[in-house]
C-alpha cells in the first residue's frame, strides 16, 4: 500500500502506542522514528546525543543536565544566546520537519503533530488504553509487579504531557489535540493497526459525499 501520509503518533505509557507505530510504518513500507530522530537532530545541530537525550520529552532543569553531563554541555554552547532548552527543542523540532519533508514515515512523540499542523498530509493520532491493561503490559514487558508498574507510568504519562503541553499549548492526550485518538485495547494491537491503515486510506482516497437535492428543486 503506497501512501503519502506523515503519521504523528502521541501515547500513554503502556498503550502499545509505539509497536502500533512500528507495525503501520512496515506494513505501509516507510521510516520509522522514534529514538532515531535523537540521532538525527544531533547530527544536523552539533549538539551532543546526550543532551538530546537527557532533554527527550522531558522539560528539566539546565542545572540538573550540567550535572548530569558537564562535559557534553561544554559543546553544547553554553549559556550563550538562547538557553539550552530551547536549543534541544529547536534541533528537534527543525528535524521533524526536515525528515517530514522527505516523504512519508510514522514519528513517535515529541510534538510532531504540533510541528507539522501547517503539513496537509499529515495525520495525528493518539493511543491510550484502560490504567488495567496497560498496567499488565508494563507487569510483563519490566518484570514488576501492578504497584511499580502504576507509579512507572504515572510518572512517564506526567512527563510526556508536560513536555507536550509546555512546547504545544495543547492538552496532551485530549481529542482536541489529534485527528484521531484510538483505545488499543478495543480491537486489540492488530485491530488498531488496520484502523489506522483504513484512516491512511480514506485520508487519501476519500469517498465522495452524496450530492445533496435542492429542495426547491424536489417535485
């Protein structure tokens, strides 16, 4: 199935969000993103792979990641001009869009669907699922037990919305933020995949409206 659709996927912990990702980009045959697109930024800005890291989806403190990797911030240019926040989501944000420009691919979080609003192909969805069924996920992707794993995602599901919220203006995870926003848990990781491959397709075939009758026209 050839598409030339950017897709934009945003998720709660544990929701299965990125194997959906990673399935719809093979099965439509296009890159896939996620900690790649660190990878990406850090050639294309100079910065240092470990400050992009430290900064993924994160918003903290400068002090905490000059502790954290002094050597890695001394190449990262200081203090000077813009802070280094700014620079990490800039580098980031400015290859969303380089690798959107290069065609169709499927980007796993970090605003994406915020960087590319302006991109007509582009798609935005949302996967969550019930707290229960994602806290059974991550029981038995870690190997901890309902306790861990719910405090596991409480505290990711929290700094990916304020990550989102701060750099977007929009509520993280609310229908208003998305085109779609699918429950994985409805039709399962396969059922979710397929839905989103019948979205791709109807974005990009769409069937007709009936045309309506003028009434006045109407015998």
């Amino acid at each position: 199935m050839a598409t030339n659709t950017i897709i934009t996927i945003g998720r709660q912990y544990g929701s299965g969000g990125k194997e959906v990702g990673i399935r719809v980009a093979k099965e439509l045959g296009i890159p896939f993103y996620d900690k790649e697109l660190l990878q990406e930024a850090a050639k294309e800005s100079g910065l240092c792979e470990n400050i992009l890291k430290n900064f993924d989806e994160k918003p903290r403190s400068l002090l905490y990641s000059i502790a954290m990797d002094p050597y890695a911030f001394s190449f990262a240019g200081g203090l000077e001009g813009e802070s280094l926040e700014q620079r990490v989501y800039l580098a980031t944000f400015d290859t969303i869009r380089r690798i959107a420009d290069q065609g169709p691919c499927v980007i796993i979080g970090r605003c994406a669907d915020y960087a590319l609003k302006d991109y007509p192909n582009h798609l935005s969805l949302f996967i969550h699922a019930p707290l229960e069924v994602r806290v059974q996920r991550i029981c038995r992707r870690l190997n901890v037990d309902a306790d861990k794993a719910k405090a596991i995602i409480a505290k990711t599901d929290k700094r990916r919305a304020s990550y989102y919220e701060y750099y977007s203006s929009k509520k993280w995870g609310a229908v208003g933020s998305y085109h779609f926003c699918l429950d994985s848990s409805y039709l399962g990781l396969s059922g979710t995949v397929e839905m989103v491959r019948a979205i791709v397709d109807h974005k990009e075939h769409p069937v007709p409206s009936p045309t309506e009758v003028d009434p006045t026209q109407q015998g």
